[in-house]
C-alpha cells in the first residue's frame, strides 16, 4: 500500500526540496536512473518503503513515458498533489535539458574523436551494471510477493528471452507476460 501524506515517516519538506531532490536525481544518470531513484528515495530519504518503490515503478514502467519521470510525476503527486507531481516533472527536466543542449553543441565539435565514441560505449556499460545492481537488491522483495520467487524468476527469464534473443516488441512480451502474471497473482489472492 502506498505512503499517504499523513504518515510519520520523513518526507519532502517542501515544493523547493522535491524540485531539488529530483534535479539531482536527474544530473546523477546518464542512460538510466533506476539504482538510483531507488537509494536517494528509499534508503537515503526514506519517503518510501522498498515494497513501495517496487509497487511505483512497476506502475511507472506501465504508463507511457519515461519511468523515471512518471515515478517524479507519482512521489510528488503523493505528497503536493497536481503541484507537486508538476514539480516533480520540472525537477527531472529542467536543469538536464539545459545541459543536454549544451553537450549537444559540444558533441556536434567532437563527434568524430575515438574517444568520444569510447566514453559513451563505457557509459552504456555503466548504465548496464547499475541497473543489474538494482535489480539483485531488489530481489529480496521477492520473498513477500505473492507468486513467489520461482515464478517471478521464471517471468523475468520469458521477458528477457522474448525481448532479447526473439526480439518481440516489448509491448506483446508486456500484455503477454504481464498479463500471465496478472492472471497468476490474482488466482492466488483470490477469496
């Protein structure tokens, strides 16, 4: 179940905090956020709780866009309502906009240097690892989740199999296997 602004646990403070917070959220990915979103907002701030998180951005992989944006759009709502879900939003691309159109002009100069090819390929495998990184601790929320950690494996092996080696389109591998897991989740909690 999801914090509710009421709760005793910490939380941002103000409008200007959450800007803050996921403006540098923002400035400290590059390719991918997930690791993390998931060490400022639940191990760092606390503002949610790991089974939160998860529950967030399952939603926010779900909804169109960016996840890392929708969940912006899903913490600030929490807390500021339609206020906060727009600051939120304005703290994800406000400041990295700018410098993306910076390192555009810059890029466009150096384009064809080996070494800036090279930087990005190592980005991209920076990005790689700490996705994978997140995804190992989060794999302790495994033990609660209702289907339990064999057929979450299981799913997670068909999605990585379907996408990467079939190369289906990720919107079939989602109803397919999302809809599998739905299926499966809801006959075991069913009364």
């Amino acid at each position: 179940m999801s914090a509710s602004p009421t709760d005793d646990r910490p939380r941002p403070e103000s409008l200007t905090d959450l800007f803050v917070s996921f403006t540098l959220l923002a400035l400290q990915g590059f390719g991918g956020v997930l690791a993390v979103v998931q060490r400022e907002l639940v191990e760092n701030k606390s503002w949610m709780t790991r089974d939160e998180f998860i529950e967030d951005w399952s939603v926010s992989q779900i909804l169109p866009g960016p996840n890392v944006i929708n969940m912006a759009l899903i913490v600030g709502g929490r807390y500021f309502g339609l206020k906060g879900a727009l600051v939120g939003l304005a703290g994800m691309i406000a400041v990295p906009l700018v410098l993306v159109v910076v390192l555009a002009l810059v890029y466009s100069q150096f384009a064809d240097h080996p070494g800036v090819a090279g930087a990005l390929r190592g980005m991209g495998a920076v990005a790689a690892g700490l996705i994978l990184s997140t995804g190992i601790k989060l794999i302790g929320a495994l033990q609660s989740n209702v289907l339990g950690w064999r057929w979450c494996a299981a799913l997670g092996v068909s999605c990585l199999v379907s996408v990467a080696l079939f190369r289906l389109p990720l919107a079939y591998v989602l109803f397919g296997l999302g809809g599998l897991a739905f299926g499966l989740a809801y006959r075991k909690i069913k009364p």
